[in-house]
C-alpha cells in the first residue's frame, strides 16, 4: 500500500467509504481544495492505482483555552500551530484491516515534520460520535466544550493530541 499526496490523475469516483459527506467531499472537493485554492492536501493510500483511503491536513491553529486541560501548562496565550486532521475515511471494502490507523500514523508524521520545520504544537481532529473511541486509541482527548468546525449533526467533538506525545509514543527524535 503507497500513501502519497492525491494527484490530479487519480480516480476518485469510486470510493465510498459509507459516509455520505465524507465520500462527496473526496468526490467533489479535495482536487479544487488542493490544486486551484491549495487549502489544504489530501493524502491517498492506494494500491494498484485504486484509492483505498485518504487523509486530508491543513495547518491550523488553537487557543490554549481551548485545548483540553492537561494540555494546557506552560503553554504560552498566543494562538498556537496544529496540524488539522480535516477528513479521513477508508473505503468499505478496506475497512477494520488497519489502514485507519496507518493514514493516522502517516499524518502524525507530517505533523512531526511540520513540528520540526515550522512549529506543531499537536494535532487536532473534530471526530464524530462514531469515531471518537478510533481517536483515542492514538491519543486524542477531547477538548473541553469546544464543538467541532464542520457542519455535520450532531456537532463533532474536537479532540487533541499534543506533539510531545506523538514524538514520545512513535520513537521519532525529540
Ligand atoms: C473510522 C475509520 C477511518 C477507521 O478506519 P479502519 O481502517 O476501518 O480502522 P482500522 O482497521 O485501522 O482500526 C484500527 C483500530 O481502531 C479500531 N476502530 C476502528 N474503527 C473504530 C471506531 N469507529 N470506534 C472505535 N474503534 C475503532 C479497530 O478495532 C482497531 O483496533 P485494534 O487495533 O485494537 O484491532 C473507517 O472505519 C471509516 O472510514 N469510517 C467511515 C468514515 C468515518 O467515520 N471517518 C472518521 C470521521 S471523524
């Protein structure tokens, strides 16, 4: 399985991984996203020229009011940088065989580089009900009272994880 970032080539009309809104926006929306207004950039997983999965990123930033509390000490009261996590979805016939979690791993890379390169204070993804209990497997904590950004209902909850501990759980270098 190749994770890369989405081509203007690949074939996204066959994906679906269920989740209506999701599967419009890979349809739809990340090719514009991506390559006319560079708001942010999908990575795909795709094996023999078939999208399986993708991740979409997008630097981003929080307030430390709005991180969850434990995260919160010795950070300074400027806006702070994160990575967004924005959508992930594995297509139906991949699912429950772990590329869920190998895109997770794939963006808390791209957040480690970032980190590295420009300042990422963590990653932040707004989960819906479903998937909260899938983030924090990884280390995502939900951010008190803060509701996600997307117009989804019910409101997604946006949960965090900090990049000491992403540096800490993958062995990368501090
Ligand atoms: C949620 C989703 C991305 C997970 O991807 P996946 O490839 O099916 O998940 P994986 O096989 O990598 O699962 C990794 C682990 O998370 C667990 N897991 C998967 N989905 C879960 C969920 N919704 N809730 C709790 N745990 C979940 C798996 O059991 C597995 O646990 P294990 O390592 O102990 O066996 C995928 O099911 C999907 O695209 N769902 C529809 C869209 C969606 O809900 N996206 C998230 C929007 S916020």
């Amino acid at each position: 399985m190749e994770i890369r970032a989405l081509w203007p080539s690949d074939d996204r009309t066959a994906f679906a991984s269920g989740d209506e809104v999701l599967d419009l926006f890979f349809h739809k929306y990340a090719g514009q996203n991506q390559f006319r207004h560079y708001l942010g950039v999908t990575y795909v997983a795709v094996r023999e020229r078939r999208v399986l999965g993708f991740a979409t990123v997008a630097p981003s930033q929080i307030d430390i009011d709005d991180l969850p509390v434990a995260a919160r000490k010795k950070m300074p009261r400027y806006p702070l940088p994160i990575l967004r996590l924005a959508r992930l979805a594995v297509d139906r016939s991949a699912q429950s065989h772990g590329l869920g979690s190998q895109l997770l791993r794939f963006v808390f890379k791209l957040g480690a580089k970032m980190a590295d390169d420009y300042g990422c204070a963590g990653v932040v993804v707004d989960a819906k009900p479903d998937a909260i209990n899938f983030y924090a497997k990884y280390g995502f904590v939900a951010c008190e009272a803060l509701e996600g950004q997307s117009e989804a209902r019910p409101r997604p909850t946006t949960m965090f994880v900090a990049m000491r501990a992403i540096k800490a759980a993958s062995g990368f270098p501090h």
